[in-house]
C-alpha cells in the first residue's frame, strides 16, 4: 500500500498540481489524475498478463518486461 501512496505523490508532484494558480483544487485533481492512471496500468498489465505465451513471443514480448511495458504505455516514459 506504501507503494500505491508514494506512486500518487510522486505523480501528484510531478504534474505539479500544488501551486498558487490551483491551490488545493489542483492537488485533488492531480491525485485523482494519478489514480485513474494508476488504475488503467494496472488494467494494461493484467491484460498483458492474461496473453498466452505464443502470443507474447510474436509481440517478441517477456513475460519479466510486462510491468515495464504497461508503465511504458501508461506514463509514457
């Protein structure tokens, strides 16, 4: 769960949603931001997961990249 806290955080900073412009508003929105985000990689992943394997080796995907290859596609980095 600590995990979950600091990814929300580290997201929430990094969007930089706590500002004088947005105030708390923007904190809120940012955390909801990172959450949904959150919620699709984890989405992504286990359907990369539920992917048999032959379907995996043509996609030249392996099944220890799948959660880097989710993140990828989610967080874009």
């Amino acid at each position: 769960m600590a995990t979950i806290a600091s990814n929300l955080y580290a997201t929430s900073v990094r969007l930089n949603v706590v500002s004088p412009e947005t105030g708390a508003n923007g904190t809120f929105d940012g955390l909801y931001t990172a959450w949904k985000r959150y919620r699709t990689y984890r989405a992504t992943l286990s359907a990369l997961k539920e992917l048999p394997d032959r379907t995996l080796e043509d996609l030249n995907f392996n099944r220890g990249d799948l959660a880097e290859i989710a993140r990828r596609e989610v967080y874009g980095r």
